[in-house]
C-alpha cells in the first residue's frame, strides 16, 4: 500500500511538472502588474507571475504549517511536564502509603 501511494505520488508530481513547463513555454504574453497606491507597473510574463503566485502561496503555507507545529510542540512539551509531576506526585504518594 505505501508503494502504492508513493508511485501515486510520483506520477502526480510528474504530470504537474510536465503541465507547468508546458505552461510555461507556450505563454509568453507580457502583463503589467499595477499595486494599487503605486503608480508605476511591473511588466512580466505571464508564466513568470503564476509561477511566482505558485511558490508564495506554497512558502506562506509552509510557513503557517510551521508555525502550527510550534503552537502543538510547545503544548506537547507543556502537558509533558505536568505528566512527568504528576508521576513524580504519585509515587511519593505511594511511598508514603506503604
């Protein structure tokens, strides 16, 4: 099954990267990006900007993801700590009653 879903995988990494050279080589258009308080435009092409959109779309999202495993760690590594006292609690008690 894990071979399965790694050649899976693979195949779907290849279509994607087949479909964006593709992409890349037959849209040669030239567009003007225009940030709304500037004045002035940036003229790119229009393969070169959804490729851009592409890697800063996945980059933010990696970078949340991130972020998320940090915010569950650091909660790991607290309930863990408290785990640990509590276990040391409880085998005071222990001592104690016998």
């Amino acid at each position: 099954m894990r071979t399965l879903g790694r050649l899976l995988w693979l195949v779907i990494s290849l279509i994607l990267i087949i479909f964006s050279v593709v992409f890349a080589a037959s849209n040669q258009t030239p567009v003007t990006l225009q940030l709304w308080p500037f004045e002035t435009g940036l003229t790119l092409s229009i393969w070169l900007v959804f490729t851009s959109a592409f890697i800063m779309g996945g980059l933010l999202s990696g970078a949340l993801i991130w972020g998320q495993w940090l915010a569950i760690r650091a909660k790991f590594w607290r309930l863990q700590g408290k785990f640990s006292k509590l276990q040391a609690e409880k085998g005071q008690n222990q001592d104690i009653n016998n």
